[in-house]
C-alpha cells in the first residue's frame, strides 16, 4: 500500500476559479439554528426558515467568490434522533426550498449533488431531490452539495464494504489498495478536494461531516449563529482561510 495519501500538495492548493488563495471547496456545518430562534422566543422551526434564508445568501456568495464547490450539512443521520414534528419541519423547508430555488439555481448554472443516503427520506422528497440532480446534472458553473442523511463513518464503512465484497469477487487484489480506492467510493468522488471546513455557533467538533475529506482541510470556527451568518461573514472566513499556510505535513 502506498504510504502517500492519495491527493498530491499540488492538487490540493492549486488556487480556486476565483483566483489565488480562494478555496475549491468550502463545507459548512450550518449549526444555531435552534438558539437563534430560543433567543428570540421563537419556535425552533423559525431559525430553521432563517438558516434557509442563509444558505440562499451563501450560495450566491460562494458563487460571487469563485468558489467551486458548496457542501451543505443540511441533515445528519443522527438528526432522526429530534422530535417527529422537528424532522417534518426540516423535510417540509427543504421540499420548499427545491421547488421554490431550483429554478434559480438551474438557471445560473449550478450542478446539484446530494451526499447521504436520502433515499431513507419520504417519497415525494426522494422524487424532488432526483428531479433537481437530474435537471441539473450538466450544469459546470459551480456545485452545491447538499449533505442529506449524512454520516462521514457510514459512508466510509461502505466504502469498506465494497471493496471487500470487490476483493471477495476477485475484482481487486486486497494487497493493493490504496487511499484511492476508499476515495472513489466515498459520496464526494470526483469533486475537489475539501479546502475549508466551516462551523457556525461556537461549537468546535466536526459532528460525523466529511471526516475523511477534511484530513487536510482548513478548520474555521464562529460563534456566529447560522441564522446570522450572511455574506460578509463567508468574506472573513474567506480571508482568515487566505492567511493560513498550508503544508500538508511538509515544512
Ligand atoms: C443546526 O441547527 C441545523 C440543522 C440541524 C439543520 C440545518 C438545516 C437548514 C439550515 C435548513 C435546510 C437547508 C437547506 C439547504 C434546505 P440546530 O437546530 O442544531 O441548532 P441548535 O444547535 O442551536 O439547536
């Protein structure tokens, strides 16, 4: 097995469509949604609607920056675990937020990707969400990727998974597997490295997001809550992420 990993320092900081220095690939773990509405004496269910107003905000910003990539944590698989009321609330923003942006999102060129195993979700929503990868499936502006029942640990025990069932079919040789191939079969095959992991509301854990792309991502913290994050806080993550020096390990 190949002691590398398997992305080059090359590949990982060659510089955004923006320009030098602008990140390929920004995930965002959108978290406060549910103390910014209690702030306010709201239902939980109002900071969810303003943390959808966000994620609109930050789309377009990303796009702006010339940042090629958005990943969005939008549902963990550990999110079944609120209230049946809170859940049917976060299905019903996002069957609202398909049919109600899509078309936007089609027409300024954005590729829509979905990692997670949605097809777990109901019916109806399963079929909104293939509709808007395969309406947008050709789109080569920018990709928003939208992380929906989502567990990094999941993902990469199936990645595991297939590769022994591949080497029990004699398809691979076990002796030579290489990072490569765990990469290939995680859900964010074929997109850009992860270059900048951000995470709203104070909280400093990575909550099973992404844990084997953000090997060598930049990590940036906010207090801000995800409903008062907006476009001049991307633009500071931004700048905090263009100051940072990274050297994969090197010197
Ligand atoms: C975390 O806040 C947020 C979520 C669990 C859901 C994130 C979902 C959205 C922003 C809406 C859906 C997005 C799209 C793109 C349709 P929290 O509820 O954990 O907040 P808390 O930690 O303050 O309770």
């Amino acid at each position: 097995m190949s002691a590398e990993p398997a992305r080059s320092a090359t590949a990982e900081s060659a510089p955004g469509a923006g320009g030098a220095n602008v990140p390929r690939h920004v995930a965002i773990i959108m978290d406060g949604n549910g103390r910014w509405a209690e702030k306010r004496g709201l239902p939980r269910v109002a900071g969810h609607r303003k943390g959808v107003e966000t994620a609109k905000d930050v789309v377009r910003a990303a796009g702006e920056h010339g940042i090629e990539v958005l990943t969005l944590y939008a549902f963990s698989s550990e999110n079944w675990r609120r209230p049946a009321s809170e859940i049917a609330d976060l299905m019903n923003l996002l069957r609202r937020f398909i049919r109600t942006e899509l078309g936007e999102l089609a027409d300024a060129g954005i590729r829509i990707k979905v990692i997670g195993d949605y097809q777990a979700f109901e019916r109806d929503v399963v079929e909104l969400i293939d509709g808007a990868i395969g309406r947008t499936k050709a789109n080569a502006k920018g990709t928003l990727v939208v992380a929906l029942n989502y567990g990094a640990q999941a993902e990469i025990l199936a990645a595991a998974q297939q590769l022994a069932q591949e080497s029990r079919d004699g398809a691979i040789d076990p002796a030579s597997i290489e990072f490569t191939h765990i990469e290939e079969r995680l859900g964010t095959h074929g997109l850009p490295p992860l270059d900048l992991l951000i995470r709203t509301s104070g909280e400093m854990r990575l909550s099973n997001f992404l844990l084997w792309q953000a090997a060598y991502a930049e990590l940036y913290f906010t207090d801000t809550l995800w409903p008062d994050f907006d476009a001049d806080a991307l633009a500071v993550a931004l700048a905090d992420y263009a100051g940072r020096d990274r050297r994969y390990g090197g010197l």
